[in-house]
C-alpha cells in the first residue's frame, strides 16, 4: 500500500557520488539501485548503441537540476 503523504520521487543529478556528471548516480538513486550497474548498463548501451547514449548522456547532465 502507497503512502498518500509521500511525495512522488523526483530525479536528479548525485554530483556527490557521481563520477562524471552525476546522471548515472542520479538515475541509481530514483531507481533505489546501485549506480555501478547503471554505469556498466549505460557502457554497454552505448558500445550496442553505436555511441548514441553519449548524447543522452550530455543532454541528461545539461537538463536536468
């Protein structure tokens, strides 16, 4: 059962624990997982991708917070 007093989760970037800008700490924490394993995930979307997650990536780091 939800709590009706809690207020949904927002992103944002972690720049405490991130290593770059932060948007693989971000995401780790709005998901409640480890930010090492969004990391691996997002180097390997990005080695499938042909590169197209860089993008994402930079876009993410300047958008967001």
């Amino acid at each position: 059962m939800t709590d009706p007093n809690r207020s949904p989760a927002k992103f944002h970037l972690n720049k405490r624990d991130g290593k770059l800008m932060g948007v693989c700490a971000g995401i780790a924490d709005y998901f409640g997982i480890d930010a090492t394993l969004v990391r691996i995930l997002w180097v390997v979307g990005t080695l499938a991708g042909a590169g197209s997650l860089i993008l994402v990536y930079l876009l993410i780091g300047l958008i967001a917070d």
